[in-house]
C-alpha cells in the first residue's frame, strides 16, 4: 500500500506546480491586457481577476499588489513569457546566437532583428507605467529600475562589441552604450512604428543600419 501511495502524492504534488504555474501565466496575460485597455489607474484587481477566470484572493496571492502585477507584465514581456522571465539574458536563443556570430554587421543585424518583438510587447506596457509613475512613487521607482537595468544590458553588449574589436576606433565602452541606449529606447519604437506608421521590418532595417553607422569602422 505504501509503495502505491508514494507515486501518488509525487504526481499530485507535480500537477499542482504545472496548475500554479499555468494560473499564474494566466493571470500575468490577464494584467498585461486589462493595463493596457484601461491604464493603471482603472485597471483593478478584480478585473484582472474576471479576465483571468481566477478568483481576486488568487491574484493576491500572485504578485505584490498592482504594481508587483505590472513589473512581471512587463517582465513577461520583455522576456517573451512569463516562463522565460527567469532565464538569463545571455542564455535566451537570441542573445546566444548573437554572441556567437563573428561578423559585427551581422551581429547587430541579428540584436536588431529582436526588437521588433520585445517592443511590440513591451511598449504598451511601459506606456502605462510611464503615464502612472507620474502619481505613484512606487511606480517612479519601478520605471527608474527599468531605464538603469536597459543601460545596463547596453553596456554589457557594447563590452562584448569591445572585446570582440568591433566598435571603431575612438568609441569607448560607455558612449557606445549611451548611443545603443539612446536608439533602442521604446519610445523610439513607438514614435517610428506607431506614430509614423513604419513597418516593424522597416524599424528593423533603420535600427541594424544605424548602429552599425554609428559604433563600427566604415566599411
């Protein structure tokens, strides 16, 4: 009997870690659509919950209050998943394949070629953490962490420019940081694709051009 029952509560306990963890991918999509359709400010928790089909305590228990609930929106999004949020920036198949490559044009072709997708997703999102953090201090905190964590990813990717003897001559570590910072930004993507009406291709093409233009040797 024993024997029998030992499976048993090993299958339950893993069918509730894959139930927790679909509810809560649920229930972050859930946040990530309600934000954007109704700002910060009206987008409540029992919304979030209804959209979700989960009960408000669930979501409580979920993430820290509204803006714990729009950081792993945003987190998600950035990502491209609430279960990819976890995994290292350098281990994503993107960023692996983009260290690998030996050519530094196509090097920044291929870190170009990611931004359409994580600013599609991420925009909106920033959009609303932006407008709120105008009222909210735990909000302007939030916004600050995410502009000081893209400078910081920046500069880990001119470092490598540098070490792999990419960037021109003249053009140190930091000031190539500051300019892919400075055109990468997502208010760039949305200024060029949702205010000017550029293909998410054509935003592509400009920024892989641009950068190239501005950190490498000419050819």
């Amino acid at each position: 009997m024993s024997n029998n029952a030992t499976p048993k509560r090993r299958y339950d306990a893993t069918r509730r870690r894959e139930q927790a963890a679909q509810t809560r991918v649920a229930i972050v999509a859930a946040a990530a659509k309600v934000f954007v359709e109704r700002g910060y400010a009206k987008a409540t928790i029992g919304a979030i919950a209804a959209a979700a089909g989960v009960a408000v305590e669930t979501v409580y228990r979920s993430a820290a209050g509204k803006a714990g609930l729009l950081n792993a929106a945003v987190q998600a999004a950035l990502a491209g998943g609430v279960e990819r949020s976890d995994v290292p920036v350098e281990r994503r198949p993107g960023i692996r394949a983009l260290i690998e490559e030996p050519d530094p044009r196509r090097k920044l072709a291929l870190y170009a070629a990611t931004q359409p997708g994580v600013h599609g997703r991420s925009a909106p999102l920033m959009a609303v953490l932006a407008e709120a953090a105008g009222s909210d201090p735990e909000l302007i905190d939030l916004l600050a962490s995410y502009d000081e964590q893209r400078l910081t990813g920046m500069r880990r990717f001119a470092a490598h420019l540098a070490e792999t003897g990419a960037l021109r001559p003249g053009l140190t570590v930091e000031r190539a940081a500051d300019i892919i910072w400075t055109l990468q930004a997502p208010d760039v993507y949305t200024a060029l694709v949702a205010k000017r009406g550029w293909l998410p291709e054509e935003y592509r093409d400009w920024l892989a051009e641009t950068l190239a233009s501005a950190l490498l040797p000419p050819a």
